[in-house]
C-alpha cells in the first residue's frame, strides 16, 4: 500500500484585524489577546501523533502552533505557505474597497484577476504546490508519518480542493480559525498527486490545566 503519511491543514487563529474584516494576506499580524488565551485552552485531538511541524512565517501562524501543540516551535517555517498576496488592498476592508472598479472585477473573477501589486490565483497556487512538494520531501527524508502544516485559509481550501477524498470546489470548504482539517494518505499517494484516502475534521478537547501552553 505504501508508507502511510497523513498531513493535517490548520487555518491560523484570529488576529484583531480578521475581526475587523481586513484583507491581510501578506500582513504581519499578531494574534488577538483573547485568541491567544483560547488557544492555550485547546488541544488537537489528531488520529496520530506529530512528528513535524511546518508553519506559514508569519507571525500568528507561528504563534498558533505553539499555542496549539504545547509550546513546542515549527521544525519548519516558511513565506511559501503564506496567504495569497492582497499587493495594495492589505490593510483595507471590504467597504473601504467596494467603490474600486479593480475590486469589483476581482470579486466578480477571483481565480482570473488579481489585486493590484499582489497575487494571481494561479501564482498563488503555483507556490502553494510548492511548499506542499517540500512539506512532502521533509517527510520522506525524516520518516515522518502525520505532519501538521500551520497556515492560512486560502491555502487550507486550495489544499481540500485538489487532495479531499470529496470533490468540492474552492469556496464550498469551511475552514474556520484554527479549525482544519487532516487528510490521510500514502507518500506515494502525495507525490503522485492523488486524492488522499481519507478526510477527517480536527477536533479540540480542553487542555486539563486549562493554561501554561505555551509563549510566544
């Protein structure tokens, strides 16, 4: 069958600009501080342990790994599992855009236009396939067998579209903040570029002393 490797996505938590609905794909926010004293609180219940950790650079990707997983860093992070680049929107929100002819095009063709000074989807997608082929090439040259990948929404969707065992567009995945989502395959499964065999929601238990995991 081949040696097992499973990958679980997960979205970063909410940073105080996602709840202001910002665009912030490339922007370095920190988590908010009420995120983070969630966070503490939670674990992942995964179908298996972690052997690596890879994480998106940015900083509330970073911080919600260790939050997550009991303060222990990514072994790897890196600017390819970034979100898609907003260029000149980073830092507006959608009423501050709505009265631009460019933002309108993009709304109305997300996957053909791109905002100005930023990324297209299929640049987007190019450097998400990427970080996904090295993520892959870390694990065979370590052994191992689950790896959590700390991210953004835009690439958790992306990752669901084309690996889930269900074939759903895009948009059609919810991936809400630090919630994901862990797809079970092979190695060769993964390099091969098939859909994975099996897709399982991350679920959360409660951290028994409630705090104490993690700085950031």
């Amino acid at each position: 069958m081949g040696r097992r490797l499973a990958i679980t996505f997960i979205r970063h938590g909410m940073t105080e600009l996602n709840r202001q609905q910002v665009y912030i794909g490339w922007t370095d926010a920190p988590l908010a501080a009420a995120e983070r004293v969630r966070l503490r609180r939670l674990k992942p219940k995964l179908p298996m342990a972690v052997d690596r950790i890879v994480s998106s650079d940015l900083r509330r990707c970073r911080e919600t790994a260790i939050l997550l997983f009991g303060g222990r860093p990514a072994d790897w992070w890196t600017s390819e599992w970034r979100e898609l680049s907003f260029g000149d929107w980073e830092g507006k929100t959608f009423a501050e855009l709505a009265g631009e002819p460019a933002y309108r095009r993009w709304l109305e063709a997300p996957f053909s236009a791109a905002p100005p000074g930023g990324e297209s989807y299929d640049a987007f997608q190019a450097r998400i396939t990427q970080a996904l082929a090295e993520t892959i090439a870390l694990a065979a040259r370590s052994g191992a067998r689950h790896i959590a990948v700390i991210t953004h929404g835009g690439p958790v969707r992306l990752m669901l579209a084309q690996y889930a065992p269900v074939s759903r567009s895009f948009w059609e995945w919810d991936v809400p903040f630090a919630g994901g989502y862990t797809l079970d395959s092979t190695l060769e499964r993964w390099k091969g570029g098939e859909r994975c065999i099996s897709l399982s929601a991350v679920r959360f238990k409660e951290n028994e002393n409630g705090c104490g995991n993690g700085t950031e």
